[in-house]
C-alpha cells in the first residue's frame, strides 16, 4: 500500500507541476492575443520599419531618377541652344577676308 501511496503522491505532484505549467502557458498566450487584438505586433512593428525603409530607398532612388532626368534636359537645353549659335553658312565678310590673306 505505501508503493502505490508513494506513486500516486508522485503522480499528483507531477499532474500538479504540469497544470502550473499550463496556467503559464496560457497566460502568456492570452496575453500575445491580446496584443495582437490591439495592434502591438512585434512582426507588424519590424515590417513597418522596413517598408519605412524600402520608401526611402525608392524615394532616394526616384530623385536620383529625377535629378539625371533634369540634368539631362538642361545638357539638351544647351546643346540646342549652341547649335542655334552657330551660323548655319559662313558669312561672306568672312570669305572675303580669307581670300585676301
């Protein structure tokens, strides 16, 4: 009889450890759920980091884009605007000159 006394009181205190476990348990998981239900995700938290961080890079990337697009305006610019410069023939004062030389 004081086997089996021994082995249930062994069993009880083994039920009994696991049922505290399993109160931790699921305490800890109401409280995870309970922050998923109010919107504190910590995988919401580092994805919204990270497209903070995505938006930049494009953002940096796009005014880059927009700086080269910009730059190369103003060069066409320029480039149309000296070519307007330039005499389309020469000027006949100046052939004159030549051939007296």
């Amino acid at each position: 009889m004081s086997q089996y006394a021994e082995q249930s009181a062994k069993q009880f205190a083994e039920i009994e450890a696991s049922h505290e476990r399993m109160k931790k348990l699921t305490a800890s998981m109401d409280k995870i759920i309970k922050n998923l239900q109010e919107g504190h995700s910590p995988m919401r938290k580092t994805s919204e980091e990270s497209n903070k961080r995505l938006n930049l890079v494009f953002e940096e990337q796009h005014d880059s884009r927009r700086d080269r697009d910009c730059l190369d305006q103003d060069i066409n610019k320029l480039f149309n605007f000296y070519h307007n410069l330039k005499p389309k023939t020469t000027r006949p004062s100046y052939r004159k000159s030549i051939s007296r030389r």
